[in-house]
C-alpha cells in the first residue's frame, strides 16, 4: 500500500472503482435514452423506473422460478423490454405529431405508476440480491482490492456499450436507424417499415436500462426509489455530452462516474452535486454540450 | 405579396374580457364564502399551491417552456421565510419577502444557465439545477435535514394583526393570492405578455422581429421564480414548516401535474388543477403509496385524452377564454 496525495490507494482506487461502475450505469442508461430520442424524439422519463423494474424482474425470477443471476441477466431485459414494446405501441405513438414536451409529460407518469406499484407490493425498504456464485470474491492487485462482480459490471457494460455503437454505426441496420432518424418519410418510401422499427428501438432501449438494472441489483439493493434519482443525474450526463453522439454518450457516462468517485476520495461533500455543477460549467462555457452540435 | 397577420396585434372582444372577469369575480366569491363552509388551513395550503401552478403556468403555458424543476424556488423560498421568522424573528411581511427575494436569485442564475438549451434540454437542465439544490438542503445545517423547520412563529403581521388567529390568517393568504393572480394576469396582458406568446408560437419569427427573446425568457423565468417563492415562503408561514418534501423532485412534477390537469395556458385553470389536486390527495390519503399510482395515471390520461384539461375543455366548448 502507498499513498497518493496524501490518500491511501486502496482507498483512491477503490473510489475510482465505484466512480466506473456509477460511470457504467450512467453510460448504459445515457446511451438508452440518446437512442429512444433519436427515434421517437421523446426523453423516457420513465427510464429510471424502467431500469428498476430489471432489478426487481432478476429479483421475482430468482424468488418464483429459482434462476439465478446469469438467467436473469438475458430474460429480465427481455420480459421489461417487452412492457417498452406494449408502452410504444398503447401510449407513446400517439405523440409524435405533438410537442417533445408530451412524450417527457407521459413517461414521467409512467414512471409513478411503476415506482408506485412496486412500493405498494415490495415496500422502500430495499431486498437484497446476492452476487452470483461464479463472480464472488475477488483480485488482490497490490495496490488494492478487485471484487470479481464489480470487475464484471465494469467490462460487461463496455462490452454492450460498444457493442452497441457498432450496431449502429457499422451495420446496415444501424445505417437504417440512423436514415430514419433523419428522415423517417423518405426511409418508409424505400420499403422499410419505419414504425415497427421506432417500436423495436423503444423496446431495446428499455431492455438496456433493464440489463443495467439487473447488474445493479446485487450491487445497490434492489428498491423501487433506485431509478428515481439516478435518472435526475443521467439527465445531467446528456445534458452534458449531447444526444448526438453514441460515442459521446459512452464517453461521457464513464468519464462523469470517474470524477464522480474522485469528489467522494478529495471532496466528499459534494460528490452528490459534482455532475450538476459540471452541468453547469458546460452550459456557460459549450451550451451545445460536449459532443453536441448546436442546434 | 402575401400580408402576413401579425401574431402580436390584439383582436378585442367584449365577450372574451368578460368571460374572465366573471371567472374572477366567481373565484373570488367562492374563496370568501369557503372558509365558512370547509377547513380554513386546507384552503390556504391550496391557495398557496394555486399561485404556485400559476407561476409555473406563466412559463409552460404563455413561454412554452416546462421547467421541471420548480421545486427549487417554492421549496428554497420556504425554508428561508422559515428560518428567518424562526431563528432570526422576522415579522411575517418581511420572512415571506426575505423567501421571495431568495426565489428570485435562485430563479437568475437557474434561468439564465437553463435559457441556453431549448425545449427537451429545458426541462433536463432546470430538473438538473433543482436536484443540486435538493442535495444542499439535504446537507445544510440550517434547513434541519430530514427534520425540516418545524414550529415556525407565524408572528403579527406589521406588528399588529395576530397571524394565530386563523380567520385573521386566511384573510392575509387570500389577499397574497389574490395579489399574485392579479399580477400574473396582468403581465400575460400586457405588451410583454404578447411577446412572450410570440416567443411561444415561433421564437424564430420573434427573433427575426428583431426581440431579444433569451432576455423575455430570463424575464419571464424570474418572474415565475419570484412568485413560486411568494407562494412558497407563504405556505412556510401557514403550515410553520418547511422540509424537503417542498424541494424534491416530485413536489416540481405535482405542480406540472396541477397545471396539466386545470389546463395548461388558461388563467384559471392552475388554480382549479391546484384544488382538484390537493382534494384528491387529501381524500385518497388513507389509501397511501396508491396515491402515486393514481397521480402516475391521471398524467397519462391528460396527455392522451385531456391535453386542454378541465378550465382548457369548458373554454373550448363555451367557445370563451378563461
């Protein structure tokens, strides 16, 4: 063990630690709603609550089915990407002709009717979900302690996050998804059917902030409030990288979780506040926002 | 060439100046009246919620442009009226203007960062600020944590009405109220309101027009800021608390909820929306977190089914402006 600036570097690094898995999470649920709004034109509200509902899927299909995590890991993001798909197609396709302010308005009350229904069937106490058995304990690195789970949660949001990026920006269908963000009419006129398309991207978008939820369970209890505020400050993290690049959003996920731990090592007291005050400072400094374009 | 109608010109009507003024003086009656029929201290907790949606109204409703974060100036209005009349044993009048005063500074310096991003970005950055602003209370020592400000003095109003006396009390919140609808009715009516509406409609066109619109939308802001904190430095003296219920992020999404649900844009409609609201959650208590539940749905039906709400769908059919 040795010291840096005068902090122990178990106590550095492990806050570093937790500033990247925060960073993952806030890559995956950022990257989420850059993609949702760049089809449907609608901020998911209820991304939070949707990213909670992964949690407590993983949580209901350990309690009433016995799968364990690496089950739940696939089937929970598909049962609540499923609910994303039947929200498109019920509410959130009325509102394309109506202002972006509808599609905001609509999904928070999503997002309290999910939050309010889980508290009324699980409580706001949080339940517990233990990490998986292949994942427990953990690397001594010298300079300090590596748990096997948080290591996982780390590469495996990489590993999607990227995954992701090429999807769109490699493939033919990314390059369908990106002509139809430009232009939808011009896209139908090809033959491609714009509208099931819009539905699947809203259902995959869902899916991504249910898989980031599954991750989190074993990590932060699984509880009905545990999307609530992290959506306020993923909110932040678009604000701050733009929802133009897929990239940037990655970048800027990971990179605001990083600062966000190095507040809680330097300057605890704000670590709550650190991204709304840079935030701030790239509002006066780049309006646009890091990777945005003006528009 | 073409003559384009120019938005800004006022067509008058008799009918349309008079349909609000009854609407006032109907308000107005039913307000005097209320106390004597129903509980006096739920009526000034609505009232206070009333000017507050009205507030918000004057931004989402005449501006276009949905701050989600309104919380902030109710909420910080309230603690500081709070803690001036406790710790520092400010009369009543100057406690309220001292949470006004600190509304207004927080609504600068939030509206003017927020006004550098349009629309959807609008309402992030404003949620944003105002969560910060959560996160401060939470940690300062004055605000009293999870405890709030409790047993505020309401104290004697200019030294000499007694605010305990709870008729002596309403009276002073009605005319509050009164004062701020009052006022809000006058800026969407006047010159500036119509360059707001302009804004509202095409800010482009205003631009071009030669307006400074990111100077209106500051204007607008603070203005709104102003009177959410009026209302909410109030609501600190009625209830003689303040805590962080009136600074977290669901207390920004029921205003949205009041304004949606009496009608986004209409005079009138913050102020039934408010009331509606208020019963609803005063009725449904017993049932608990279902609350949010039904809150969540009559969201979700308003944007669906019942965009004008209550006051938009009465004007509409009456084919009148309330």
């Amino acid at each position: 063990m040795f010291e840096i600036f005068g902090i122990p570097s178990t106590a550095l690094f492990g806050q570093l630690l937790i500033g990247l898995i925060n960073g993952s999470f806030y890559a995956l649920l950022s990257l989420g709603l850059a993609v949702i709004f760049g089809m449907l034109n609608i901020i998911n509200f209820s991304h939070g609550a949707q990213y909670m509902m992964g949690a407590f899927a993983a949580y209901l299909i350990l309690q009433y089915s016995g799968l364990g995590y690496w089950p739940a890991l696939i089937i929970a993001p598909i049962l609540v990407g499923i609910t994303g798909i039947l929200v498109e197609r019920f509410f959130l396709q009325w509102l394309y002709k109506l202002d972006h302010l509808y599609g905001l308005l609509l999904t928070f009350g999503l997002a309290l009717i999910f939050e309010g229904v889980a508290r009324n069937y699980f409580g706001s106490a949080g339940l517990p979900y233990t990490v998986p058995e292949s994942l427990r304990g953990g690397q001594n690195l010298g300079f300090m302690f590596l748990p096997n789970y948080r290591a996982w949660v780390v590469a495996a949001s990489l590993v999607v996050c990227f995954g992701t990026w090429f999807v769109i920006e490699r493939t033919r269908l990314g390059a369908y998804l990106r002509a139809a963000t430009e232009n939808p009419t011009l896209v139908r006129a090809f033959g491609i059917n714009v509208p099931r398309m819009i539905t699947l991207t809203y259902g995959f978008g869902v899916a991504l902030a249910a898989f980031a939820g599954v991750m989190a369970a074993p990590i932060y209890n699984v509880s009905p409030q545990m999307g609530a505020e992290l959506i306020i400050v993923v909110f932040a993290v678009v604000v701050i990288g733009g929802m133009g690049s897929i990239l940037g959003a990655i970048i800027t996920g990971f990179g605001l979780g990083v600062v966000e731990g190095l507040t809680k090592v330097f300057f605890p007291e704000a670590s709550n506040t650190v991204i709304f005050v840079i935030m701030a400072i790239v509002l006066l400094v780049r309006p646009a926002g890091l990777f945005g374009r003006r528009a | 060439m073409e003559r384009v109608v120019d938005p800004l010109a006022k067509k008058p009507s008799i009918l349309h100046s008079q349909s609000e003024t009854i609407g006032f003086l109907i308000m107005v009656l039913v307000l005097v009246v209320a106390p004597f029929v129903t509980y006096p201290l739920f009526l000034m907790q609505a009232m206070c919620f009333a000017l507050f949606a009205c507030a918000f109204n004057l931004l989402i409703g005449y501006v276009g442009l949905l701050s989600f974060g309104h919380a902030l100036y109710f909420g910080w209005a309230s603690y500081l009226s709070a803690y001036s009349a406790k710790a520092w044993g400010f009369p009543p009048e100057l406690a309220i203007l001292t949470g006004t005063a600190t509304a207004a500074i927080c609504g600068l310096v939030a509206g003017s960062l927020a006004i550098r991003r349009q629309g959807i970005y609008f309402a992030m950055i404003t949620l944003a600020l105002a969560q910060m602003m959560y996160f401060f209370a939470l940690q300062a020592k004055f605000t009293g944590g999870e405890d709030g400000i409790q047993a505020v003095p309401r104290g004697y109003l200019f030294g000499i009405f007694d605010l305990k006396n709870v008729m002596t009390m309403y009276v002073v919140v009605l005319i509050i109220f009164i004062l701020g609808f009052a006022f809000i009715y006058r800026i969407i009516h006047s010159p500036f309101g119509e360059v707001l509406k302009a804004i509202r409609e095409n800010e482009t066109r205003a631009i071009s027009l030669g307006y400074k619109t990111d100077r209106y939308k500051l204007v607008a802001f603070v203005l709104s800021a102003t009177l959410a904190g009026v209302a909410g430095a109030t609501k600190a003296i009625v209830l003689q608390l303040a805590s962080l219920t009136d600074v977290n992020w669901p207390m920004s999404g029921e205003v949205v909820l009041m304004t949606l649900v009496g009608g986004l844009g209409t005079i009138f409609g913050p102020v039934v929306g408010a009331f509606v609201i208020l019963v609803m959650q005063f009725k449904l208590a017993p049932i608990g977190e279902w609350v949010l539940v039904i809150q969540g749905a009559i969201f979700v039906a308003c944007v669906l089914l019942f965009r004008r709400g209550i006051i938009g769908e009465i004007a509409n059919k009456l084919r009148i402006r309330l």
